[in-house]
C-alpha cells in the first residue's frame, strides 16, 4: 500500500474510533468528512460499515493485547492487572458502538482469531502475580473471562461505572492469593 494511501486508512480508522464512541449511529459520510477524505476513498479501504467495524474492533483489541507487557514493566503483576481490567471496562464503556462491532466481528469469525490472544494476554498478567505470590494459583484465563463477563452487560444504566469499578474491585479481591 502506498504511504498516502496507508495514511488515509489510518486517519480514517483514527476519526472512525472517535466517531463511534461518541454515537453508534455515525454516518459513513460524516466519518470520511471528518478524517478529510472523500467517500471513495472511505470505500476503497473500507466498502461496508461492518468492514470499518471490524477494523475499529481489531485495532482495539489489539492495543487492549498489546498493553499487557507494558503494564506489567510499568507496574507490580497485581496492579498490572487491575490496570488492564480498567482499560477493559473503559473499552466497554466507550464503545456505544459495541454490540454492533462484535455482531460484525462474529460473523466475520474473529471471535476466534481473537480468543487465544486474549487468554495468552490474561494468562501472562496471571503468571506474574501467581509467581510473585499476590494471586491465586488456581485460577486461569478462562475463569477470569468468565468472572468478567459483566463488562459487556449494557443495562448497568447512569451508575455504569461506579458499578463496574466497584465489581473490578470484587474479582480482583478475590483474585488474590
């Protein structure tokens, strides 16, 4: 891909993520608008609104992936933890345009391209907390995901987040060896 072109896809993806946390409902239009492009170039990167979708869901997820060695040279295994579950909830909170992404991402099957880097990410922070004695051990990244399952619930209403950070804090607690 051409420089000019790699750097449209990544302004548009930039102003797409902005756009859709702000309201799911954001017009492709608006999108191209905002990132200075003209809508044939939205469409050659990206020709259906699932297609953005999907690039908005796997840039997420990758960052959210990535950050899990950072956090864990930042910081003790157990905070790192909570770090990462905070950026966890956020990304559910931020994300009005969640349930959209992940219906696209799904039929798309990358719940599946996605699963076992989530659970590697998971399982490293783990580790780290279990080898410095501030975790259980007899838990895994399965059960974690489970014990989390409440970050994509959407009907928390207007105490969203005192309710999120006040679960974190439940598993977390309960995490600890």
């Amino acid at each position: 891909m051409r420089a000019d072109a790699e750097q449209n896809r990544e302004r548009i993806l930039e102003v797409a993520r902005a756009a859709l946390k702000a309201s799911s409902a954001a017009s492709l239009q608006s999108i191209a608008k905002a990132a200075g492009v003209g809508q044939g170039t939205l469409y050659r990167h990206f020709p259906s609104r699932e297609a953005l979708l999907i690039a908005v869901y796997r840039h997420d997820l990758d960052e959210l992936i990535d950050a899990v060695p950072v956090l864990l040279g930042e910081h003790a295994p157990e905070e790192a933890l909570r770090r990462w579950f905070e950026r966890l909830a956020a990304y559910g909170r931020i994300k009005h345009g969640v349930a959209q992404a992940v219906e696209a991402a799904t039929r798309a099957d990358l719940s599946g391209e996605y699963y076992e880097p989530v659970v590697k990410a998971i399982t490293l922070l783990l580790d780290a907390g279990k080898a410095a004695g501030t975790l259980r051990a007899d838990v895994d990244a399965e059960d974690v995901l489970q014990l989390v399952g409440f970050l994509w619930r959407t009907d928390f209403g207007a105490d969203r987040e005192a309710r999120t950070r006040h679960l974190l804090s439940v598993v977390l607690d309960g995490l600890k060896a």
